[in-house]
C-alpha cells in the first residue's frame, strides 16, 4: 500500500497597504508546491489589480505600482484557480496572520458565506516557529536567509513569487534540510510497523563538506568552556 503524498503550499502576498481593515487590498500572490518536503514545478503566480491606490510606502518596498496593475484581474476572476490550488494543502507562511487576514477579508468582500483560509488549509507559520528556534534574534526572511547561508542577493525589492521561493528553501532549511538523503523516504512495513531502511543511492554526488574556519573554531572552544563553567562537566571535553 502507498504512503499518502504530504502536500504543502509555500504561500506569500504583496499589497497595498498593511490593513485590510482600512481597506487595503491584495495585489500578489505567489505559491510553490513542495510534496514531501521537496519542491516541484508546479507553482501559483498573479498579478492584480486592486482597485485602488497602493500607499507610497507599499511601492518602496515591493515595486509594483499603480500603472503596472491596471490591465491585471480582479481577484474575483483569479479566486476560484487560487482557492483549488492551495485547497487540502498544508500552507507554510512567514507571519502567517498577515497573508491570511488580507485573504480572508479579500474571500469576505466577495460572500458573506465565503469559506475562510484556514477551512480549506491548515497553516504553518514560520516565523512563530522561528522565533521558537532561534529566540531572542532577528527572524524576518532576510536574516534566516543569512543564518542559513542562503544566497539572496537577487532579490533588491520583495516580490510574493520570489519571496514564496525563498521561503520553502529557508522552510526546508529550518526544519530539518531535505527531507530524506536516501532514494525515497522511509515507508512503513504493513507486518511490523518499522520503517523500511533503503540503501543510498550508487553515484549520487558527494555530500559538501566544509571546514570551519579559526574564528568558528575558538568560538566554539569558548562556547564548550562556558557550558564546563556553567554545569561543571562538558562531555565535550572530556578526556576520550
């Protein structure tokens, strides 16, 4: 029997403004598929015109301006196609209450009885999770992207596509890198319940190794000496 597919939907918006509440609209949307924490081509891409005036401060930081929305659709004509892509998904969105809130009121002014994003999706939040990771440090998209020496040096404006490919590879990094090194992913045996161990594959390329430099090597002989001051005994240094 084959093991069930996990879809996730990493999921990013532009907009106008920062409020929906003020009447600030949705005028990106961007999405990649990763189906068991591997990303595939499939991808969710629009432009649209919201229907009003992007504020000043908005356009300074993603670029898109009014002109360039005015021949793009309306969210109305692009909601059906968004709504079955991300539909069963698990979405994965860095500050999730922001994207979801402007989506939600985006579904509402279209139907009082419009199903909210989280009926059709459940949401992983990676900042919420960041934050718990890496507590006390800067978390937006920039710094994880340095932290786990992601190269975004491409990106000068943000943009919900680009941003939503960042994201699964900054996603994927945080929480726990490829989902499995092997050819496929452990399977459970019907008989008894234990994953199935599969050989690695013959003439994949060579994992990277990479040295650490003298800086990164007294830091972290000052870490281990401040655990052994700390607890009186770091299995780190002891005598093998």
């Amino acid at each position: 029997m084959s093991r069930q597919k996990k879809r996730q939907v990493v999921l990013d918006t532009e907009t106008t403004g920062l409020n929906p509440q003020e009447g600030h609209r949705v005028i990106e949307i961007g999405c990649v598929e990763l189906i068991n924490r591997r990303l595939t081509k499939n991808h969710f891409h629009v432009y649209i015109n919201p229907e009003r005036t992007i504020d000043a401060g908005a356009i300074e930081v993603h670029g898109i301006t009014n002109e360039f929305l005015t021949d793009k659709p309306l969210f109305k004509d692009i909601v059906q196609d968004f709504l079955a892509f991300i539909r069963g998904a698990e979405l994965v969105i860095h500050n999730a209450p922001f994207d979801v809130g402007f989506l939600n009121y985006e579904l509402a002014r279209l139907s009082k009885n419009a199903e909210r994003i989280e009926a059709l999706s459940t949401v992983f939040d990676s900042l919420v999770y960041a934050r718990k990771k890496h507590p006390g440090q800067r978390n937006s998209l920039d710094a994880l992207c340095k932290r786990y020496g992601i190269d975004n040096s491409h990106r000068e404006l943000h943009g919900a596509l680009l941003d939503a490919e960042i994201l699964a590879d900054v996603y994927l990094l945080m929480t726990g890198g490829q989902g499995s090194l092997l050819d496929e992913e452990p399977v459970a045996d019907t008989e008894t319940d234990q994953p199935i161990i599969r050989q690695v594959l013959v003439g994949r390329s060579p994992l990277a190794v990479i040295q650490c430099t003298a800086e990164e090597l007294l830091l972290h002989e000052q870490r281990l000496q401040a655990i052994q001051k700390a607890s009186g005994d770091c299995v780190w240094l002891r005598e093998s």
